[in-house]
C-alpha cells in the first residue's frame, strides 16, 4: 500500500510539474458543472408551501372549482347544431383575489378565421390533388365556433367580456375574493362538424347508407380555464396539439336529443326510468348482476329498426356528475348498447359500457366492454382503485380521444363484416389507451396544454401493462401469438425514434405544439423510459410503490413535471435527477460499447511495462522493498506462457506468511485477468448490463451501476479475474436499454444484427 | 387522445385541418452497407394500412395487406411501386434495387431490398419518395449505415433525394 501511496504522489508531482512548464496563456479556460449526474436544481421550480420538495402537495396547496348546471339541446339534420345555456358557479380557493375570470371556447378554434389555421407554414406544392385544391383554394371553410348568445350574472345583468381566440375574459364588476364563489350563465350555440371529413376529437359521423348520424360531442360548452400556483390562469390558446387543462367540479346536465336515440354521458344518468323502454330497464338490471360477460341493453336489431324510425318529438337525459374536470356525450339512433359489472375489489364495483353502431360489429360485440373492464382492473392495480360508477367506450370512426367516464374510439370491420388482426389490436389497444385516460389526466388532472408526456405518455406506460394483463386474462384474443402485440413500451422499439437526426428530435419536455413527432415525443418514448426506469433502472418493486404514492398523492389533484419527478425519487430513494435529465430535458440516446479487452496474467517475472513505469519516477525494482508481482498483458513481446496464480512465488511467500492454511483455502485462484474498457459513444448514461460468456459455454450477468459514468462519461474499464477463459462479451444482451447501436454491444464483434435478419430473411423467401 | 393512422379522405382535410390530431407521416428507411459482401441492404419499416391506401389507389382496388389474405399480384404491385418511389444511383449511375420480400410486424409493414455492386463506392444518392404520392406531408427518414458512416436525412416531398461522396 505504502508503494502504491508513493506512485501516486509521484505522479501528482509529475503533473504539478508539467503544468508549471506551461506557459500562461495555453491554460485551460474554467467551466461550469456539466456532469450528467448533477441535481436538476436549475431547472425545477423552487418547492413551497403549495408544492413540497418531496413531490406531494403543500400545506398550502389548493385547487379551484367550477360548478355546471346546462341544458343541452342537440339539433340533427343536415347541418346539426347544439344550443346550451350554463350557469357555473366558481369557487376562488386560491389566495389570491381575482379580478376577471378566464373561459376556455375550444369550438373557436373551426371559426373561419382562426388564426390556428395558419399556425403551419405553407408552400405551393409542385403537384395538387384535385381533391386537395379544392378543399384549400376553393371551398368555403367550415362556419364553426360559438357564437356567444349573452354572459349574464346570478342576477340577470350582461357581464361585459372579451374574446381572445379560443378564449374568454370575464370581467367581473369587483374582484372576487379570496375564499368566495361566483356566479354566472353563458348561453351558446355551434354548428357541429363531421370529425371524419373534418378531423376532430369531436361531432359527429354521416353514414350514406342509412342517412343517420352518430353523435360523439365534447368541447361543446365554455369551460373554466384553470388558476393556479404555478401558471396562475392557464393563458396558452387551443392550437390543435396541445390539449386541455380544466379544473375540477360538479355537473349537472340535461340533453335534449330526437326521441328515437340513445345516449349517454359523463356522470349518472338521473331519468333512466323516463328515457329507458322497460326491457332496457329489465337489461340493464340484469347487467348489474352481470360480473363475466357484458349484457346486451339496445340489441343491434332494436337499432336497426331505430335507425329507419323517424324522430316523433324529442327526449331529455338527465346526468350528474361529480368530481369530475370535464363532460362528454355520445347519442345516435344507431347504437347498440350493452354494459357489465365489474369488480374491483374491497366491495367497490364499476360498470363497464359500450355504445356502437352495427358498422362495428361483429368486433365491438365481442370486444369492446370486455376491454373496459379489464383495463378498470388493471388500471386500478397500477394507481388507485377506479372511483367512477362507470368507464363507457364509443365507437367512432378514426376516433381515440378521452372525457371523464367516456371515450371514443376506433377499430371497424369492412363492409362485410370482416376484420384483420391489425383492426382488432387496434382496437383493443385504442380502448385501453382511452380508458386508461381516465386515470392520467381526468382523475391525476395534469396540464395538458403544457405538457402532453405528463397523461399520453404516462398514460401509453400503463397502458403497455395492461395490454399484456389482458392479454394473459383473454388469450383468446391473442390468436396464434405468444403476447400482446403493443406498439410502444419495449426498449427495442423506440430505437429508431432516437437515432433519428437531431434536427428533428425535441426532448420530451417541449410544449405538444412545439415537437416534431408527436407520437414518439409524448408517447412512445416516455412510456418506454418509464418501462426502462421500472425493469432495469429501479425495479419492478421500488418503481411500483413510487408510481403509486404519485399517482395516489395527485388523485383529483393538479400534478406538474417536477411533482412526478420528485415523488419517484421521494418514495423510492433512489436519485434519479440524471435519469430525467437525459431522457425527458434532452434529446440524448444510448449507445454503450465494449471497447479495448486485454487478457493479462499474473507473473513474478519483472515485465518490461512494469519498468517503464517504475523509471518514469526514477526508480527501479530494487527501490520497491515489500513483495510484488506483475500483471503480464498476453499481447505483450515479454509474454511466454500460461503461468498460474499458485506458481507465482512471491505471492506464494505473501500468502504463507500472512495466511493459514484453512483461510488459504478459501481463497480464490483467478487464472487470467481480462481489463474490459466500456465506451459510450451516446449521450445517456445508462446501468452497464454485461454478460459475460466462458469457454465452458457458462454465463454470467453483471450489472454495473449507473454510477460508473460519473468521473468519466466516455469510457470506463472493468477488471474480472477468473478462472476461466473469457470467450464473449456482451452489453446489453437483452435490448432493453434502447441501445441505438448494437453492432458495437459486442467481444468479439460480432455481425450488424440487421444484416443478420436480412440474410435470415432471404433464405426464407 | 390516440395518434393514430387515419384514411386518405381525411387527409386531404388535414392540409387545411386546424385541429389535425395526427400531424405526421413518417417512414423509416435503413440503408446497410455491407462492405464485405458488396451489399447494399435496404429494410423499409411504412404504415400497412397507408401502404394499402396507395397500392389501391394507384393499381386498383381491394388489396388487403394483410398475412392472411397476401397474394402474389399484392408482391406485384408492391414492388412495381417500390421502382418508381426508391431510387438509388451509385457512382452516379442509376442502379435497380432488387425487390427481396416483406413481412408484417404489428402496424408496420418491413420491405426488404438489396443491390450488389462490386465497385469502389465513391458516391451515394438515394431518392425516397414512398407515400408522397398519398400524402403531401409524408415524411420519408432514412437511415445509413457503412463505410464507418453512420447519418440519417428527413426525405419528403420536396427534398427528394439525398447524396453521400466518399
């Protein structure tokens, strides 16, 4: 020890030395700290009394409420129209007085001169499609938007307000206070789009066939923009990407629709005695009864005859809902309707629904409430259990979009009635993914104007899970398959995403208007960092409990980035500032290689190396008193043979001496000494997950903490003394840490795996 | 919210659509270099349900990609399409990329090609217009890989083409 103590101040010296010979002006220049493991202190939020430093809510945290009482009536018809009067009641748990109050019109964004129109540069297009020019130079755009009848306070008087885009100023006549609530009514009506020609997460489906439409309607009523600690009023317009952020509340609604449809909503229905024939009312309490198969309510021969009856008058659906931070319907004279039970455990149950016009069948029959209740319990496993009496899934063309109990979605047969698996995982996935937004962001109720990973990507995470959970309860779907065939969640496909060019990668900390790819972005490469984070960074266990205690902590509550951040690092204790900087600040990718691999033995004989080195300092072997011995590089000119630990004689003078014989035999005798540099030529830093491959065909798995990369982000060696020969190494060998370059994961290299599966498929053909 | 893949007829509407929920079209193209073989493999990795939108549309109606219902005059079409919308010149001369097959994965279709050239490689231009033909906002990524190089280019349709000169 004392020798080694000597080398080091020897080489200390050296460099003092070296330095001083310098002249002044070749000295390096300072630098900030760039380490990738320093804390993110810069770029989080200061913690106070609304926020903690541990990720929860603070003593102080509030939220606000809005309160809804509407009246709804849906005109159908050629061009279909929806009239509403609201009266909302908002509630200032904030601290601050407010002096104007902010409300969201999303519809504005289909006025014709929205300038959301012209958010995207354009060019002129060496070739047109007819269809194309048409519908950019010569129709007459879509008359969208509302149109505000009157804003009137609890007494009847006009409020004045100002509309900026898509949204609206209220100014209030004295500030309201701290603590108080605040009363007003907004009447409004819009013309309804056709989402399929005219791409929305809303309106309604024309079917030529028949000449009825199916109704999926949200965004169809002012809503309250959110105040609160960290934005105060939500101030960043509806552009079309980024989504919504909607403070939490109580709805009471009623819906005036033909009397020959059905529909339902977020929040229970309170008529159903009024609107149900009483063979639904004997179906549906049947359904309840109904805990393994769903429950036909509307059989598809009852919608058929509905779709040929004309509408007489009109019927009104009554709905109540609380909690919730949105509301959405679904009406039509063409849907079939059945519903299920489900149990979620601790005497809590939940009825899973679905709402689909024949066009959808014979898929939808088969799978679309089995779906919602699975993805309820497994959700429910994941977070907290489901609080809502209901999760109801609609069929509509191209849709998959998410309201509080209820969302749309895709995934329909052809004409005949027939459908390929690529239409049934579709499917099933896109009900999952809506369902499961139930959870991220209606319930865990964070901003998504801001940020879109914070429910798609968390959301696309869990939804990863339940896919393969339901597939293990249904393997009926599966076919021949062996697992669920996700799209997102597995390292191995979000690699082409991050090799893509830098010039259009964003981090995933980028507003949703901002990003190139959105799907990659906000969805496929958060969900699967969060899967990386949860197998091979922290565990199943301690990933588990944090992804809980956020999820619980934020229940009905209003979570930012750093709030998740936190949580996960808070109730797991494991520091994770590097694993957020790299994968969600940056656009980093991983890319770990085995480098150099020297095979070394040991020897009492003097090697060259090791004299070079003692003359570095002016010594020579004679000045080293204590017994020493050489490490012999097999590469090396002064190599001769095979020697073995236990031939080494001072080493075997050392052991005699310092030993007895019983602990001499607990010893081991490693035979070769292999010095393994990893090199990372990417970005991220990443645990080092090595198998080792002996000649004896046995392996060995080694997992070198993330640590390893913090004095040295380019390579880092590793010595292994063993027994035996080593034959292969391999980084990474189970692809899952994204590695965007597995030609180099190798020892000795072995062939580009894209090669190999080119060659693999041409003998195939 | 989903981002899904979407019909044409819908995106014809997305060019003028202010709430687009599905902004980008993309495919990914990787090219391999196969120095010792004199290879070049190219693996295309494109939307089957969009790949069908065009096979229908420029070639007739009714294809349906799909392993249970493939047929030869599918491998026919494709690779007819695949001509007219991948082109590769090496050294400056136009060179014909051979069809070798595909196979479905999930939402994707993977298309395999590959080219054999004994020759020095001094330059590289490779044109990827697969799509643009559907889509105005198609983007076509494309990955190389050899000769020590690795890059990748975002084709679409008014960058066309990309070259690399040794």
């Amino acid at each position: 020890m004392k020798k080694i103590l000597l080398l080091f101040t020897i080489a200390f010296i050296s460099t003092i030395a070296f330095a001083q010979d310098d002249s002044l002006s070749m000295r390096e220049g300072g630098h900030f700290n760039e380490n990738k493991f320093r804390q993110l202190y810069d770029e989080w939020a200061t913690p106070n009394s609304y926020r903690t430093a541990a990720g929860s809510p603070g003593h102080e945290y509030y939220q606000q409420q809005a309160d809804y009482t509407m009246d709804i009536t849906l005109l159908d018809g050629e061009n279909p129209k929806i009239l509403g009067e609201e009266t909302i009641t908002y509630t200032n748990n904030s601290p601050d007085d407010l002096a104007y109050l902010w409300v969201q019109l999303d519809q504005n964004i289909r006025e014709k001169n929205s300038p959301s129109k012209e958010k995207n540069g354009s060019g002129v297009s060496p070739i047109f499609r007819a269809e194309s020019f048409v519908s950019d130079y010569m129709k007459d755009p879509f008359d969208g938007g509302f149109n505000i009848g009157w804003v009137k306070d609890a007494q009847g008087k006009a409020l004045t307000y100002n509309i900026n885009q898509t949204m609206m100023r209220i100014d209030l006549p004295t500030p309201l206070k701290s603590g108080m609530q605040y009363t007003f009514s907004i009447k409004w009506d819009y013309n309804v789009n056709n989402h399929v020609t005219n791409r929305a997460r809303s309106g309604y489906e024309y079917f030529p066939k028949d000449g009825n439409r199916a109704y999926v309607i949200a965004q169809f009523y002012p809503r309250m923009a959110v105040y609160n600690d960290v934005e105060g009023w939500q101030n960043y317009q509806f552009w079309g990407n980024g989504e919504f952020a909607l403070p939490f509340g109580n709805f009471e609604v009623n819906i005036t629709v033909p009397d020959n449809f059905v529909l339902d909503a977020t929040g229970k229905l309170q008529n159903r005695k009024e609107v149900f024939s009483k063979t639904m009312m004997k179906r549906y309490e049947l359904a309840k009864k109904s805990f393994d198969k769903p429950v036909i309510i509307v059989t598809q021969e009852e919608a058929e005859l509905a779709e040929k009856t004309p509408a007489k008058k009109t019927k009104t659906w009554k709905f109540l809902a609380n909690n919730v931070r949105d509301f959405g319907f679904a009406t039509s004279n063409k849907f079939i309707w059945d519903m299920m039970n489900v149990d979620l455990g601790g005497g809590k149950t939940s009825m899973a629904v679905s709402l689909y016009p024949k066009e959808g069948n014979p898929l939808w029959e088969e799978y679309s409430t089995i779906v919602v209740a699975s993805t309820m319990k497994s959700y429910s496993k994941h977070t907290f259990t489901y609080p809502y009496h209901k999760a109801i899934s609609v069929h509509a063309k191209n849709q998959g979009m998410e309201y509080p109990m209820i969302c749309w979605n895709y995934g329909r047969p052809d004409e005949d009635g027939n459908y390929t698996d690529r239409t049934k995982f579709g499917m099933v996935s896109v009900i999952i993914h809506e369902v499961g937004h139930n959870f991220f962001p209606m319930i865990v109720n964070s901003d998504e104007r801001q940020w879109g990973w914070m429910d798609e990507g968390i959301n696309t995470f869990v939804q990863y899970l339940a896919e393969q959970e339901f597939a293990k309860e249904y393997p009926k779907v599966l076919g021949e398959l062996k697992k669920y065939p996700s799209r997102r969640g597995l390292a191995k496909d979000i690699v082409n995403y991050m090799s893509d060019s830098q010039d259009f990668l964003s981090p995933i900390m980028s507003n949703p208007e901002n990003v190139y790819q959105l799907g990659p972005n906000a969805y496929g490469k958060p969900a699967t960092a969060l899967n990386i984070l949860r197998e091979t960074v922290m565990g199943k266990e301690l990933f588990d409990y944090a992804f809980k205690t956020y999820s619980q902590r934020w229940m009905f509550k209003h979570p930012t980035p750093e709030d998740f951040f936190r949580t996960m690092e808070d109730a797991s204790a494991v520091d994770l500032d590097w694993f957020w900087r790299g994968w969600f600040y940056s656009t980093d990718y991983v890319d770990i290689a085995v480098g150099k691999v020297k095979k070394y033995q040991v020897t009492d004989k003097p090697t060259q190396a090791a004299k070079d080195l003692l003359s570095q300092y002016g010594m020579t072997l004679k000045d080293i008193k204590d017994p020493v011995v050489f490490m012999i590089d097999e590469e090396s000119k002064d190599f001769t043979k095979d020697s073995k630990v236990e031939d080494v004689k001072p080493l075997k003078d050392y052991l005699f001496d310092n030993f007895t014989e019983e602990e001499r035999q607990q010893l081991n005798t490693p035979k070769y000494f292999y010095e393994i540099e990893f090199e990372k030529p990417g970005g991220l830093v990443m645990p080092l997950i090595v198998e080792y491959t002996y000649a004896d065909n046995t392996t060995e798995r080694v997992t070198y903490p993330v640590q390893v990369w913090r004095k040295n982000d380019a390579s880092v060696r590793k010595v292994i003394p063993s027994n035996k020969e080593i034959i292969k190494i391999q980084v990474d060998p189970d692809l899952e840490t994204a590695d965007i370059d597995v030609t180099n994961n190798s020892f000795p290299r072995e062939k580009d795996p894209d090669i190999i599966e080119f060659e693999e498929f041409k003998k195939k053909q | 919210m989903i981002l899904k893949r979407v019909s044409i007829v819908v995106v014809f509407f997305a060019l003028v659509n202010f709430q687009s929920t599905h902004k980008y079209y993309v495919s990914s193209t990787k090219i391999i270099y196969n120095e010792s073989q004199h290879s070049f493999q190219v693996f295309i990795d494109v939307f089957t349900d969009d790949l069908q939108a065009i096979l229908n549309k420029r070639y007739g109606k009714g294809f349906q990609l799909d392993p249970d219902s493939d047929t030869k005059d599918i491998e026919n079409v494709l690779e007819r399409y695949l001509k007219t919308k991948c082109k590769m010149s090496i050294n400056d001369e136009k060179m014909v990329l051979d069809y070798v097959g595909k196979k479905y994965d999930r939402e994707s279709t993977l298309i395999y090609m590959q080219f054999i050239l004994d020759e020095k490689i001094q330059t590289i231009t490779f044109e990827n217009t697969i799509l643009t033909d559907l889509f105005e906002e198609q983007k076509n990524i494309v990955q190389f890989k050899g000769k020590g190089l690795t890059k990748s280019y975002l084709l679409d349709i008014d960058k066309k083409h990309f070259e690399i000169k040794f």
